[in-house]
C-alpha cells in the first residue's frame, strides 16, 4: 500500500486519535493515503465510523501487539 | 465552568428526576445501549462529527442542565467544554463514561425479615443486573454477585456485617461474578449448583435442594430449590419463606432465555417444567426477585424492581403461554442478540481463562440480554 503520510496516536486515549487523524487528513489530497498507529481500542469502531461519516474510505485495519493500524484514504 | 456527575447521581436522576443527555458516541453504540428513564431525553451525535464546532447540534438542546456521555470521559469533556463555551448553562458530564454507569451499584432495602435482619437489592442500573445481599445478626449471605465487589465490602463495613456465603444461583454469561474473589478475601463460602460446575477450576459448596443456608442467630432460612432452564444447574432460592430469587429463570417482564450455553432444545422443557410446574407451585404471595431487569420502566420509586409471584403468573407473557410447541418456539426463536463476550465471560466464571480488570470491564460492556426478550 502507499502510505502518504503516517501518524503515530499510539499512547492517546479518546477522543486524541481521532482529533490527530482529522487534523492530519484535512492537510491531504484526495486519494491520499494516511496510516494510523493507536492503542486505545475505542478508535477501532469510531474511526470507521467516523471514516464513513466523512467520506473517507477505511481501507484496511490490524491489530499486532496492542497497536492498532489503520489506512485511510481520503475521499 | 463544566461539571461532572458520577453514575450514582446519574442514578438518582434516572430513578426520580429528569435530565437531557447528548450522548457522543458512535452510532452503534448508543442503538446497542444507553441511559434511559422516565424523565431521561438523550440524543446521538458521535463526538467526531462535533469536532469542528457545536453549532448544528446546539437548536436540539436545551438552554441548560446537558449532561454529555461518551465511552470513557474523554469525548465528552471535550464536548462539554464547546457547549459551555457557546453558553449552554451548567453542562455536566458522566465521570468515567459509560464504563462507570456500567459498574454502579445502586442499594435498595426491599423489606425486613420475620425475626430480625433484611434484604437489600443491589441494582446495577446500567447494565439491568441484580443481586442480593441478606443480613442478620451481623452476619450476611449476598447472591449473585457483581463483579465490583468493593459495593459489597463497603456496605458490609458501614453495617457492621460479616460476609459469611456467596452464592450464585447459575453459572453467569452476561457478567463475571464477584463470588469468588469476595469468598476468597472474606473467608465466606462460595455456593454454585453442581450441574453448572462440571468444569469449573476451583473448590465451591454445593447449592441443592435439602442444603439449606442459615445466617444469624435468628437463622433466616434461605431454601434452594432447583430450576434447571435457563442453565441446567439454574437453582432459586426461597429466603425467609417471603422472597423467591429466581436468578435468570423468572424476570418481571419476561423470563430467562436457554440458549446461552449453546443447548436451548434441551432445555426448553426443563424450562418450562421450572415455570409451569415448580413456580406454580409455590405460593403466589411469594416476593419475585429476579436476577435481571430488561426494561428501566421496571424500576419502582425507589429503583427496585420486584413483583409477587401470583402477579407474574396473570400478567407476565412468559408465564401464560399454554400451548408447548408455541413455548419452545418462544424460547428458541428469533432471541435477542446474545450479551457482549458471553463465552470469554462464561470461561472466567469456571476460572479457565483469567482476563485482567480492563479486559474483564470491556467484556461486560452492554446489556445484559439473558431475557428471551428485550
């Protein structure tokens, strides 16, 4: 996957990673791809949500060790 | 100035008072699960549609008193701070979130016992979970027991009591017992039917028929009387000839569903024959107290929730359904989803799996759905 910009929210808790990847997402293109890093576990549903909510397509999450990632495209 | 609100003022409001809540989690979380009551009005904007600004929610709320709920806290101080800021007057928010309201435990003194002594139902409002504790002469038996133990200790400390029997009347799926932790730390006795223990890790008391409790002086009576249905070691308890604690057999609005352990067609007629037979059997002035509530409505003026037995048997539709085949039907078909990690929690229970407290709290999340309906 290319990834155009990564952000590491790893240590955050609610509602951080979501304000960081908003801020970060609205610097980005349309198409453009922005990885996330997060521990908190809440930001698995919120962040598809709110992906979903904003025109923004989750491409794909995982989870390794406690960190959670995930790549979303900008729409 | 934004102010928090702990579960158990949140309580208070929603067993007597009223309150506006602007719930600010995800969509799909508020639809599974949220604070409801008679004087309770809650909308859904999840906190990250409101992060660049209130302005659209604001004509939805009132002028004053909103109190934002989110998960954890987090959120909802933050949407707290931007309603105070755009001049809502005394906006609140839930401390510790909806994990909190999760694990409050409220007490309610439901009644005296013939020679001295009484009963207390502990009423965890958020997630419809009941549990019991029986006192007398400085000595007390609690059933059922939540996984927050420290409601009980503290209770027990303030009122003078030993804690001398813990007692489960089935092997839970909707939340870990504080049973055995408290058993452990007190020296009390852990009591579980037999014929849900099968795999269990640990060493307990049998809870069967003829195995009578006594507590106090004055021994207060507490009578199993086995009730397989629900799980096939489900065992009721009759305390003080006055109560029947039917743990997750009986509710006041429904009755317990079969299927949690993954063998409801066996268990339907054991259910049935539990209900039909044995419950009709007793006597009606028997005080039902359940183990769940399903609905807030539920809930009397002092946040109880009980019904006589007689009662239950005209107006409850569990109790009235003649014909068999329908019954199963009931049963079986099209339930409710089941409660949030029912196995995992099913597994902690036996003591096969030993989830930390954070995993143990996220397990519990949710309702409790051991009622066929919602």
């Amino acid at each position: 996957m290319n990834v155009t910009q990564t952000l590491d929210t790893k240590g955050l808790s609610c509602p951080m990673p979501i304000v960081k990847t908003k801020k970060a997402m609205d610097t980005l293109a349309s198409g453009d791809i922005l990885e996330v890093l997060a521990t908190d576990k809440g930001a698995v549903n919120d962040l598809s949500a709110w992906s979903k909510s904003s025109g923004h397509e989750l491409l794909e999450h995982t989870e390794e060790g406690g960190v959670f990632k995930f790549y979303i495209q900008k729409g | 100035m934004i102010k928090a609100l702990s579960a158990k003022e949140v309580a208070k409001r929603v067993v007597e008072g009223s309150m506006f809540i602007l719930d600010v989690r995800n969509e799909g979380d508020y639809k599974d699960w949220r604070i409801e009551g008679k004087g309770i009005e809650s909308i859904n904007r999840p906190y990250f549609d409101l992060i660049d600004g209130v302005e659209d929610v604001l004509e939805h709320l009132p002028k004053e008193e909103v109190l934002v709920v989110c998960a954890k806290e987090g959120s909802s101080i933050m949407v707290a701070e931007m309603l105070d800021e755009a001049g809502i007057k005394d906006v609140y928010y839930l401390e510790g979130g909806m994990k909190s309201w999760s694990e409050y435990l409220m007490p309610v003194k439901l009644g005296d016992l013939k020679d001295g002594g009484s009963i207390y139902q502990f009423n965890r409002i958020g997630k419809g979970c009941l549990s019991y504790l029986v006192e007398s002469n400085g000595e007390a038996a609690i059933i059922d027991s939540a996984r927050t133990i420290e409601a009980y200790e503290d209770f027990a400390k303030e009122n003078n009591l030993e804690i001398k029997h813990m007692i489960d009347t089935h092997l839970h799926a909707d939340h870990i017992s504080g049973g055995r932790r408290l058993s452990e730390k007190t020296g009390a006795t852990y009591w579980l039917p037999p014929k849900d223990a099968d795999e269990v890790t640990f060493s307990f008391a049998a809870l069967e028929e003829g195995n009578d409790i006594t507590i106090g002086n004055t021994k207060i009576e507490i009578q199993p009387l086995y009730t397989p249905g629900h799980t096939i070691g489900s065992t009721s308890m009759i305390v003080d000839g006055q109560f029947l604690l039917s743990g997750d057999i009986l509710f006041v609005d429904s009755i317990g569903r079969p299927d949690l352990a993954g063998k409801a067609e066996d268990w339907v007629s054991d259910l049935r024959d539990s209900l039909y037979n044995k419950y009709n059997n007793l006597s009606k002035d028997l005080v039902v107290l359940p183990a769940h509530f399903g609905k807030i409505s539920e809930l009397d003026e002092k946040g109880a929730v009980s019904a006589p037995l007689g009662e239950l048997f005209e107006k409850n539709d569990g109790l009235n359904i003649k014909n068999e085949d329908e019954f199963r039907r009931a049963v079986t078909e099209n339930l409710p989803p089941q409660p949030n990690a029912y196995q995992e929690i099913r597994q902690t229970n036996m003591g096969k799996i030993d989830p930390t407290n954070d995993e143990q709290r996220e397990m519990e999340i949710g309702p409790n759905r051991c009622a066929i309906t919602e």
